[in-house]
C-alpha cells in the first residue's frame, strides 16, 4: 500500500486550488483538507466530498482574516493531529486591479498584501506545527510570473505583481530561517480561470499535473527556489 500524505490548499473552492483537490482525492494516497472562505456554497467541493469519503475534509479559511486563520488551524486539528501536514499550499489570491505603479491607491496596494502576502505568512505560522510534524514539510507559495522581475513583464497590474514579489521574499525567508522545511515558490502560468480568463494559455489539469511534478519531487536543496508549472526555474 502507498504511504499516506496530508495536504491544505487554500482557496480551494473554485479555480486552481479546486483543481489540486480533484487530482489530489483522485489518488487514495492522499488526504486533504481543503480550505474556502465560504464551505456552505462551496458546491463543487462538496459534490466531491462523496465520491472521495474519508479523504476530504472542508475546513472555512479567509487568508485576509487572520482569527479565521487561527480558527481553521483549530478547526484542521481532527485530521491533521495524528500524521501532522505534509503540503501546505498557499493558493489563495486576488487580482483586482489593472493599475500601475503611479495611480495604484493605497486600499489597492493594501488590499493585495493582506490577501497575497500576510495571508501566506500568517497560514504558514498557524499550521508550523503541523508542517513540523509531517513528513515532507513542503509550503508551496503559489505566487506568479508577474512577481518576478527578471521577466519583465511591465507596468501594469503593479499592486498584484508587487504582492507576488513580497510573496517571494516570504518563500525565501521562510527557507532560510527553517533548513528543516521545504518553502517554494510555484508559477501556476496563465490559467484558464476566473482570475487568467478565456483567453489564458493553459488548462487548469494541465497546471496542476505539473506543479504536482515539482510538488512532490522536491528535496531540501530545492527550498528557496521559484518554479514555473512545467519545471523551469525562474529568475527573481
Ligand atoms: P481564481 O480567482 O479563479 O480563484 C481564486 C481563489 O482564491 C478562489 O477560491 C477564492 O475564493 C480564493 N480567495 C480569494 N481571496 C481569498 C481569501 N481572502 N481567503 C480565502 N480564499 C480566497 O484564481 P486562480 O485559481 O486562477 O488563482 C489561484 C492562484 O494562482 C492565485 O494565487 C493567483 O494569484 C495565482 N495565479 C493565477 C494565474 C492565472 O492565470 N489564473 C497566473 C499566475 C498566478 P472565493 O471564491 O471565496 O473568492
């Protein structure tokens, strides 16, 4: 029988992060605890609920509100007491605004630190003893290209691309700080989504499988680093 893993994504209602919780129950080796702001009309994780019985557990997280955090951690403790957490991933985000570096107001700018960037780095401290007593102790930190400034990417979307920036700072201070943990940073690329729209590159299966990839596979040496979905390191 395959060993069993313990995994969290948060914002797992819809998007990307529903898409990790399918692949995820579809495999018996794995139990998640899949977190939304709202459970109750979170009807596409519930349907799941049935079909993966034992496996599944909805707990409410909103990433922007930190006593929800610690409410969840609670909340988690039923299914992640025994075993502890093996992957926590930080998917959670917003993207709210097309504004640039010199019209981006500060409710903007605020609004996607908290959401982005304390979210990430308050869910993280709040499941630390978790992390601490699983086996893998792996915290993916699903930022974006648009974080990264070796891309390039210009002037817009500045209150988002500057949160994934800081959500990449989170990821390498979290992997120097504790050597015992894998902290990583993942690019999901652009997502067919509500967030990436119709036109975006990629399915979000097709996403998932691939971040799955370096998700699973990654060691101690690989804590600290920022990959796109298909593998590819990315520049800072
Ligand atoms: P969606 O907008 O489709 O979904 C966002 C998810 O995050 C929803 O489940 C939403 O829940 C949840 N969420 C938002 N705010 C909070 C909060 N305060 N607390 C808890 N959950 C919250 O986005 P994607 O699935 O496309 O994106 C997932 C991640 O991937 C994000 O971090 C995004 O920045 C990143 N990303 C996406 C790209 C893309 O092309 N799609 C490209 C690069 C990065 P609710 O339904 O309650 O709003």
């Amino acid at each position: 029988m395959s060993k069993t893993f313990t995994w969290l994504v948060t914002g797992s209602n819809r998007g990307i992060g529903f898409e990790f919780v399918k692949q995820l129950v579809a495999s018996s080796a794995n139990v998640v605890v899949a977190t939304c702001r709202q459970p109750e009309s979170a009807t596409a994780l519930k349907d799941l609920v049935g079909s993966a019985a034992g496996k599944l557990h909805i707990v409410a997280l909103d990433v922007s509100d930190a006593a929800s955090i610690k409410a969840s951690a609670a909340a988690a403790n039923e299914v992640l007491s025994e075993h502890g957490l093996d992957y926590l991933i930080s998917n959670a985000g917003i993207m709210q605004a097309m504004d640039g570096p010199f019209d981006a107001t500060e409710e903007a700018l605020l609004t996607h630190f908290k959401a982005n960037v304390a979210g990430p780095a308050l869910v993280a401290q709040a499941y630390l003893p978790y992390l601490e007593k699983g086996e893998r102790k792996v915290i993916v930190n699903v930022s974006s290209g648009l974080g990264s400034i070796g891309l390039a990417f210009g002037a817009k979307q500045a209150s988002y691309s500057i949160s994934k920036t800081a959500l990449n700072m989170l990821t390498y201070k979290q992997a120097a700080d504790r050597p015992d943990i894998i902290s990583i940073v993942v690019d999901p690329g652009w997502v067919k989504t509500d967030m990436g729209g119709p036109n975006a590159q990629v399915e979000p299966q097709d996403s998932v499988s691939g971040q799955l990839k370096v998700i699973t596979s990654v060691t101690k040496e690989d804590s600290g680093k920022y990959y796109r979905y298909d593998g590819e390191n990315l520049p800072w």
